[in-house]
C-alpha cells in the first residue's frame, strides 16, 4: 500500500511532549492540509517523520509503504522518497543551489553512477521555468541572503527535482505576497499526481484556496481534534481557533 | 545532535597516501644527531667545503636555540631528536626517466598517480623518495628556454654561481630552531632558476614521499626568477601512518627578481604522526608577485607561516591558505608579510577548518613600517568549527605605521549547525557528505582562485577527511 501512515505518535523535544497521540493516513494521490495555531506541535510533527535527531518519539511509529521509518537515519527517509519542505530552510554558505541538488540527486543514484550532466541540467532548468525562477539562481548559495519568498520557491524547486512520494510543506506560504503565492501553489499544483501524496501545513486559510485539499485536520496542542473536508478549513477561518480549541474535548474523526 | 557524534580519530587510511613498501636503504646516517651525523650526510653527498661548514654551523645554532614551546605548542615536547633518522637513501643518482627509477621505489609514486599527472599537465616533476630526489625531469621545450630545475644537491654542485649567491639569504639559518635544523642537515628538495622573460606555462611540480619510520625529512628548496619571467610550482607530500612519530622540516627560499612572478602551491596530506614544521619565504623585488597558495590537511603539529619580504616598489605579496585540523590535530599557521617599500601591497587570506578535537590556529605579522607610503594589506581570516570540542584562536599582529597606509583586518568564526546537517540530510546527502559539502562551501570562494588540477584535488581530500570523521 503506498501510503505515510502515523500511528499514535508521540515526540518529545526535551522533558515536553510536543505531540501527544497523533494519528493520520496520507496515501498517494492526496493531499491533506494540517491547520493550526502557532506553537501546536505542527513543525514538530514535520521535523519528527523526517528524523529530526532532537526530537524523541517517545511512542506510536510511522509507517512508509509499511516501513518503519523511525529505524531509518533522516537521509535514508530522504532517499525512499520522503521529502519535507522547511518552515526555515537553512543557509548552507558557499554552496551553490545547483551544486546542492546535484550532490542531493548524486546520493539517489546507484553507487559508483555518475550522473549525467547535461540531463540533470535540462530538468533543472524545466523545473525552474515552472516555478518562474531565474536562471541566475541556481549560482546562488543555498538559502543565503534570499527573500523569504525565494527561500520557499527554493524549497519547492528542491522538491520538484528530487521527485518524493511523499511532500510534507510546512507553512510554504508564509511570508509570501499573493502573486508568490500564486507561483508556489502552480507549482504544487504541477506536481501533484497519483504517485505523490501531500501533506501540506498551513497556519492560514488563503493557501487552501490555490492548493485544494481532499482532507483537511485540525491541530491543537499536540493532537487532531477535527478533521473534515475542504470546507473544514472555510469553516474554521471564519469562527477562528478558539472555536475549535472550545470543542478540544470531543474530538470529531474522519 | 548529529553533528556531535563521537568522532573518530580522523582515519585517512582511506586516502591514496597511506601504505607503504619496504625499500632498501644504501645510506643511513642512524638515529640521533650529532656532527657525526652531519659529517656522514655532507661525506654521502660529497658536498663543497662550504656546504659542510654551512651545515655544521647551522647545527651548532640549532644546538643553541630553544624551542618555541612557551609561543607554539607544548606538543613540540614529544620530539625526541635522538630517536630521529636524519638522512636515508639508496644511494643511487636521481635519474632522468620513470624507467630507471628502481621497481621499489617507483611503484610509490606509480601508485600515487606522479607520471600520469607528468604527462598530463605539468611541464616537470622532481620526485623525493625520503631523503633524496630518485627522479627528476623537464619537458624539452622547457629545458631549452634555460630553466633549470633538478634537486638542490646537484643545485648546488652544477649552478654554484646561483645557488651561492641566494641560498640562505632569504632566510637565515638562525631564523628559528628547525630552519637550523634544515640547514645543519638538507637535503633534497628543488632547485629552480628560470632566465628572464620566460614565461613557464604549465606548473613544475615536485613530489616528497615519507617512507621510512622514525624518520626526519629535511628538504630544502630554492627557486629564483629572473626578471619578467614567471612561473608556477606545486608540491604534493604524503606519508604512510606509523605509530611514531615522523619529522618534517622543509626550508623553502623563493626569489623573484624585478617584474617576475611565482605561484608556490602546496598540497599537503601528511598522515597524523607527522610533525610538519616548515619556514617558508619569499623576497619580492621591484614590481614583483608572489604568491603562496597553502593548503594544510593532516599531520599532527603543522607551523608553517609563508612570508613574503616586499622589498622592492609595488612588490605584491599574497598568502591563501586552508588548513583542516582533524581530530587530535593542530594547524599553528598563517602569514608574514614585511613591507620594505613604498606602494607594496599584500593579502592574506586564511580559512580554517577544525574537527572533533581538532584546533586551528592563525598567527599572523604583517609590517609596515612608519617611513613608508602607500603601501596596503588586506586580512582576512575565517574559521569554520564542526563539533563543540573543536577550537580557533587567531593572533594577527598588524602593525601597520605611517599615515599614507591602509590596512584592512577581518576575522570571523562560523559553524556548521545540527539544523544545517539535517536540512542537508533531509535531501539525501548522509552526514558525511553533508559535512564535507559544508567544508567545501567555506572554502569555495577561495578555492575558486587556484589552478584547476589542484582545487578537484583539495575537494577530494576534503571529502575524504570529512567522511572519515564521522565514521
Ligand atoms: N527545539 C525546541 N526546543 C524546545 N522547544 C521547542 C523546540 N521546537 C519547538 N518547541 C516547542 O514545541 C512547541 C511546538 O512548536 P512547533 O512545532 O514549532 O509549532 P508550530 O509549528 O505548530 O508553530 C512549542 O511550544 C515550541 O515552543
Ligand atoms: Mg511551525
């Protein structure tokens, strides 16, 4: 079953558990949006099934394609296909865009298997008309000195080049003014197809608006207290987190 | 963390420069020093009177000097000198052609990649095998523009008239304590002199193996370029690992007459018993550039600060240089540079890398004295920390007088962060290659300034050196 399964999963970051018994389903071919307010353990979550090594699931497990990947280092998760989209991308000084997503793309190659140049530069560049990136871009160091806007439109070039089954985006439109927002989303958009499933974590309404969900869940202090369809997050835009946060008690699931 | 893993001892078992084949020696002048010993080199070597004289002065002057280990490093302490071989050789001439060099010894540098990277790129090789050059060779083009370039023995035998008038000019035998030593017992090393005008188009480059234990490498290495001529030379060293410790003590003497310009590159991977200390030199006159590109990887102590004397008008000194200090390891390096004329200008620019317990150090003198005019430097030094445990000290010393002078100082420090890693891990990379792309990113814009061959070659090493140490 092609699907990134999280079973009552629990992650502590030091002595506090940040996720408390979070269960979710992504098959291939959907896209779920998580809504939270800020501080409720979204990135948490994010980081936790990547394999983030300071964050310790205390219980639960995540399942890809029926694989443990809690027995996996971040960067085997990474290579069977896993792919997470940073709330803060990290700068990496001196390394240029295409030298990074070449090395990211070398280490998915068989070993001793050079990749071909030419190929490899011919899909990037295809990806970053798609994105509406410029060509000097790609001589950029890594996240170094971008706009915010940049940093996210990065994040998806990143992962429209490494081809992931499963896509988790965490708050990609924050910061963005609408017509970013408009490019990232188109390119989501693109990407989307009966092999990739999407997780896509979003403090706001407005991304769900170009990006639409099949599923959308709420997420409070650690846990999903409601999940519906895309109406759930009309809903909750409209009567704000309070309204949920006062029916926490009674957890409606899908 | 992931970047706090345990490191191991940085291995660099994997590296191309760790083994090693049993050779027989002709000549040893046994272990210890003493005016024995350097009576048994100068006898070996058939030296002129001179020679002998200048080495058993030099050894009375290294006799005499303390060590510098209330400025460097106590680790300097677990030298013992006696314990020391000073001079081993075949015995047989430094030959002319790869065919000739003895099956024993050319394996090593077959093995090493030397002919191939001769017929590739370099317009000549000079191959040292411990003590003594076994070959050394220019392409025929080179040779017929006048250049010379073979061991300092024969340097020194056949070009007296050169060699005399600059060797230990530049620096002295009493500079330090381990140019005395060089000078009480040189040998090998390369001889350079290039007429003026010609313009040397690809790189020489020399090549100094270690072989034996308990063993001390004492090349001594002088190139002069007469006016408007320029040229570039590249040393590789490599040692296998013993469990003792090895001794190298190069002194390098560069002279580059008006107008002319030298490119002096090292690549350096000794493995981690190494001592490597090392005075480096170059005298700049009117008009003239030096540059030394230094790149430090390995060795368990490595001082080495390349000095360029500005002493003719708007003479240019530079210095790049990378070190990477492994586990255990400490890089004590840096620059001189001493301006001696109006409009000279130098530049300094050091990048450090430490890992695990590694520490890197940056001592640095840039002088310009008050009577001066017009003179610049630029210093920049960047260190890069991998782990807690690793550590930076920088010791710049600028002094810099006069009013119509201009200096411009800039340090930083900077780590790799746990987030960094696994922002890089979440895309694939392992934490190895994670690591060592970091590494690469600090240095690329630096390393972006050397010759092709060399920068693919220090990525390399980097790579191995960075996955090595995170086992
Ligand atoms: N590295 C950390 N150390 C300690 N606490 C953290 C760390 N990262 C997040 N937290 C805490 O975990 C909780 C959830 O944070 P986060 O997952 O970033 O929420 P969200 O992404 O929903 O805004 C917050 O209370 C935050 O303070
Ligand atoms: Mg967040």
């Amino acid at each position: 079953m092609q699907q990134l399964e999280i079973n009552n999963l629990r992650v502590a970051i030091g002595e506090s558990e940040i996720i408390r018994d979070l269960s979710l389903t992504v098959r291939t071919g959907e896209v779920h949006a998580i809504m939270g307010p800020n501080g409720s353990g979204k990135s948490t979550l994010a980081k936790a099934i990547a394999g983030q090594p300071d964050y310790r699931v205390t219980g639960g497990g995540v399942l890809m394609d029926g694989e443990n990947l809690l027995e996996l280092g971040p960067d085997e998760r990474a290579r069977r296909g896993l792919f997470l989209a940073f709330q803060y991308p990290s700068e990496i000084p001196g390394v240029t865009i295409a030298d990074f997503l070449r090395a990211a793309a070398q280490s998915r190659s068989p070993e001793g298997e050079e990749l071909e140049a030419t190929d490899y530069y011919a899909k990037l560049y295809e990806k970053m008309d798609l994105l509406d990136i410029d060509r000097s871009f790609t001589s950029r160091s890594v996240n170094e000195g971008f706009s915010g806007g940049e940093k996210k439109r990065s994040e998806i070039l990143q992962m429209a080049m490494l081809e992931p089954r499963f896509a988790i985006l965490d708050e990609t439109d924050s910061g963005l003014d609408i017509d970013a927002l408009k490019i990232v989303a188109h390119g989501v958009n693109s990407l989307r197809s009966p092999n990739l499933g999407v997780l896509v974590i979003t403090h706001y309404q407005r991304l769900l608006n170009y990006i639409i969900p099949d599923f959308v869940h709420v997420m409070v202090q650690g846990r999903i207290v409601r999940s519906g369809d895309k109406e759930l997050a009309l809903e909750l835009e409209e009567k704000g987190y309070d309204w949920i946060r006062d029916h926490a008690e009674e957890p409606v699931l899908v | 963390m992931a970047t706090q893993t345990e490191t191991s001892a940085v291995d660099i078992d994997r590296s191309i420069g760790d083994f090693h084949y049993d050779v027989h020696y002709g000549h040893d002048a046994g272990v210890g020093l003493s005016d024995r010993v350097v009576n048994y080199i100068s006898d070996v070597k058939q030296d002129p009177d001179w020679v002998r004289q200048f080495r058993l002065n030099a050894l009375k002057t290294f006799l005499s000097k303390p060590m510098p280990t209330h400025w460097a490093s106590k680790d300097l302490d677990a030298i013992v000198f006696d314990n020391i071989r000073y001079y081993l050789a075949q015995g047989t001439p430094t030959k002319r052609n790869w065919e000739d060099v003895p099956e024993d010894i050319k394996r090593t540098f077959e093995r090493l990649g030397i002919p191939e990277q001769e017929r590739k790129f370099l317009a000549g090789v000079e191959a040292q095998f411990d003590s003594e050059a076994v070959y050394s060779n220019i392409k025929k083009a080179v040779g017929e523009q006048g250049v010379i370039f073979v061991g300092s023995t024969e340097g020194l035998k056949n070009h007296p008239e050169i060699f005399r008038k600059w060797f230990g000019k530049v620096i002295p035998t009493g500079d330090n304590k381990f140019s005395a030593l060089n000078s009480a017992v040189f040998s090998g090393g390369s001889f350079i002199y290039v007429p003026p005008g010609v313009k040397v188009k690809h790189p020489l480059q020399a090549y100094f193996r270690i072989n034996a234990e308990n063993f001390g490498q004492f090349e001594r290495t002088l190139i002069i370029v007469d006016e408007g001529a320029e040229v570039t030379y590249m040393e590789g060293c490599t040692a296998p690992k013993f469990n003792t410790a090895t001794l190298h003590s190069a002194v390098v003497e560069l002279v580059a007459l008006r107008g002319a310009k030298i490119q002096y590159i090292t690549v350096q991977n000794w493995s981690a018993n190494v001592f490597n200390l090392v005075t480096k030199r170059g005298l700049a006159h009117e008009e003239a550039e030096i540059k030394w590109i230094d790149c430090n990887i390995g060795s368990r102590l490595t001082m080495k600060y390349p000095g360029v004397v500005l002493k003719g008008r708007k003479s240019r000194g530079e210095v790049l240089s990378i070190a990477l200090a492994g586990n255990g390891q400490h890089q004590d390096t840096g620059a001189k540079m001493i301006h001696g004329a109006d409009e000279t200008t130098s530049n300094i620019i050091s990048k450090s890398i430490s890992i695990g317990t590694g520490r890197a150090t940056y001592r640095g003198l840039v002088h310009v004295p008050k009577h001066l005019k017009h003179c610049k430097n630029n210093t920049e030094c960047d260190a890069l920390l991998i782990n807690a445990t690793s550590r930076t000290d920088t010791y710049p010393a600028i002094t810099v007088r006069g009013t119509g002078n201009s200096v411009q100082h800039e340090a930083s420090v900077s780590q790799v962060s746990a987030e960094q890693i696994f922002y890089m891990q979440q895309r694939g990379l392992s934490e190895g290659q994670a690591m060592s792309l970091s590494v690469n990113g600090f240095v690329n814009d630096l390393v972006r300034q050397f010759p092709m061959e060399y920068s693919v070659e220090l990525k390399r090493l980097i790579e191995l050196e960075m996955e090595g140490s995170v086992g």
